[in-house]
C-alpha cells in the first residue's frame, strides 16, 4: 500500500492523528479505564534545535507488523480494547507521531496493554526518522547508538 | 523447487540505507539455496554504495523480520532496514 492509498483503516496517517477518532475505537460500555499514550516530537536540552522529524516507513510492513502486534496484544490482555495511529512525514516540535489508546474493563490491564504496545512499537515496527534541525543540518536518529550526520540539502 | 534454477529477489533498501545505495529498490539474481545472508553480500558487492551498507543489517522477508540465516525463494521481497526509530 502506498501514500495515495492510505485509508481510514490503515494504521498510518499523514495528517494530524485525531485523537477524538481514536478514543471512538475504542469506546465500550465494558471498559472502566482508557489509557492514551502520545509519542510528541521533542528538542530538548539534548536534541541541538530540532525543529521537525521527517518520518518514513516501510509502510506495507507496517501495516502488518502493526496488525501481528495487536494481536499479540490481544492475546495478553482479551478484554482490552486498542487502537493505533502513527504518523508519517514531517512533524514539527509539539506535534505527535504516534497515538495509541487502550481501554479496559480496569485500569490496570489498560496502562499495560498501551505501555506494551508502545515498547513493541520501537522494536518491531518499521519506521526512520530523520531530525531536521535550525542550523539546517538533517540527522538520521539511530536508537541503538549515536546520531548519524547528513549533509544539509537544498 | 528447482534448485538449479535462479531465483529472482526484490530487494528494497530504507531511509539511511536508500540513501547510502540511491535508489530504493534493485532486483537480485542467486543461485538458490540462498539465504538473506547471501542476497545481502551479492547487493553490497554488485551496486554501488552496497560496500556502505553493514554486513549484518536488520532485514525483512516478505513484510516479516528474518534472520540473516532464514532461506529466501524465487520472488521474495527482502527489505534491508536501518535500525528501527519509530513512535
């Protein structure tokens, strides 16, 4: 599936993700407690004036990955209730690249369905971001190691 | 299978890595059997700016990650991934 493609379905969004959209998900007289995780592009003391992150994907991997992870978590939690959404291309600071809400009968099943969802997400799901930052200088964020320079372009 | 037969793989490089390469995407031909280990030495060693890429990277075979060591078939698609920095 491409850009042009994404659907209402699809677990990515190139627009702001609707929270609103999202806690309809997962709505249900059933469940007590919701839990909503916001991942928000950052510059803090240790990011050197990011401005935005671009984000990009292998976006089909994506989507399955995402599908596998749910129902991982699914299996772990039955009577939870969970929806996702993660952005893609530029976000500027403050704005958020990912959303995930999870909603179950008592809180505590809600807090460890989104907390597992998000760790897996930054092991399983394929996405790359890139920091783009005041001095015009662009840099590939490495999770694993250290921040690795890009020649600014155009 | 008919191992004398080549076997055709798409191969589909990521963010830093399609930098790296220029492009995102080349098609790979390998004796089989062959594992990802293999298409991953044939692309380093056939494109340019393949030597750029590291010997043992992240890799998916058909939407799904695989080690370097799992087998890959006539039309599979192996995706080379820089390490992983979503949400």
């Amino acid at each position: 599936m491409r850009n042009a493609e994404l659907n209402e379905m699809s677990y990515l969004t190139r627009a702001p993700i609707s929270l609103d959209a999202l806690l309809a998900e997962v709505s249900s007289p059933a469940c007590g407690g919701t839990c909503l995780f916001l991942g928000t592009v950052r510059d803090g003391p240790d990011e050197h004036g990011v401005t935005a992150i671009e984000y990009s994907a292998y976006e089909e991997m994506v989507e399955a990955e995402f599908g596998r992870l749910l129902a991982d978590a699914r299996d772990r939690w039955p009577e939870a209730r969970i929806a996702v959404r993660h952005r893609l291309g530029t976000i500027p600071v403050g704005e958020a690249s990912i959303a995930i809400v999870a909603a179950a009968p008592h809180r505590a099943q809600a807090f460890e369905a989104c907390r597992y969802v998000i760790e897996e997400v930054k092991r399983r799901v394929p996405v790359w971001k890139k920091e783009l930052r005041v001095d015009g200088s662009e840099i590939w964020v490495d999770p694993s190691g250290r921040p690795i320079p890009h020649p600014a372009h155009g | 299978m008919d191992t004398a037969t080549p076997a055709r793989v798409r191969v589909l490089f990521f963010a830093r890595y399609a930098e790296l390469v220029g492009r995102s995407e080349v098609a790979v031909s390998l004796p089989l059997p062959a594992t990802v280990g293999d298409v991953v030495r044939r692309v380093r060693q056939d494109f340019p700016g393949g030597q750029a890429l590291p010997e043992r990277p992240l890799a998916a075979v058909n939407l799904k990650q695989a080690k370097l060591e799992a087998r890959v078939q006539d039309g599979d698609e192996v995706a080379l991934l820089p390490p992983i920095a979503g949400g």
